[in-house]
C-alpha cells in the first residue's frame, strides 16, 4: 500500500512513556493510548477495535504497540483492519512510539495504538 503524503504543520508526537503512562501533546495518558496527527485519546486496549476502524481513510499505517516486547497482533484484528484499508505494524510500544514520530514527521498518514510498557 502507498503511503500518502499529509499536512504536518499541528501534528502531535509522542513525547515520552513511563511504566503505564504515555506523555502526547504535555497530558499524560494513563494505560493505553491512540494518537493520530490531530491529537491522543485514552484506549481500550486490543478489543476496542472501534476507534481502530474509525481510522479507515484518514491513516496509511497504524503502528501497533504490544506493550514493552514485541508481540504478535490479533490475526483477526490486523486482517479486519487491513480490510478497511488500514495496515498494521506491530512491534514494541516503545518502537512504535518512535517510528510514529519518524513517520510522523516525514508528513505521513500514520497513527499508533499503544499499549503500556
């Protein structure tokens, strides 16, 4: 899937993480966290795949952080999201933290789905 270039201007990075708490745009999250260019929001974890899909044509990659290790995702979830257009990369949440800030900054349609570390 192409990734398609985006507005970066107002974009919001994630800041930093702790155990159970992710910093994004000066506010702490406490347990799991969405962030998309337009800001975070607070986040089930792996079944609330809602917000996940809401995502379909506003995101290329949805980068899926599994928590301190790498982990594989929910075949189910990662194949329901593809299906809407969303691809999946799951990894670290540490890792997908920085590779949405990456990605992020190269003006790319990215979000990340973090679970605590």
């Amino acid at each position: 899937m192409a990734m398609r270039p985006t507005d970066f201007a107002g974009a919001v990075p994630v800041d930093g993480y702790g155990p159970g708490f992710f910093r994004v745009a000066d506010k702490v999250h406490q347990g799991p966290v969405l962030v998309m260019q337009s800001g975070a929001k607070d986040w089930g974890g792996l079944d609330d795949r809602a917000p996940l899909l809401a995502l379909a044509g506003q995101v290329d990659v949805l980068f899926l952080g599994m928590g301190a290790e790498i982990a594989r995702a929910p075949a189910d979830l990662v194949a329901e999201l593809e299906q809407a257009g969303v691809m999946v990369e799951a990894m670290a949440s540490p890792t997908a933290a920085r590779t949405y800030n990456v990605t992020l900054s190269e003006g790319r349609r990215v979000a990340c789905a973090l679970l605590p570390v």
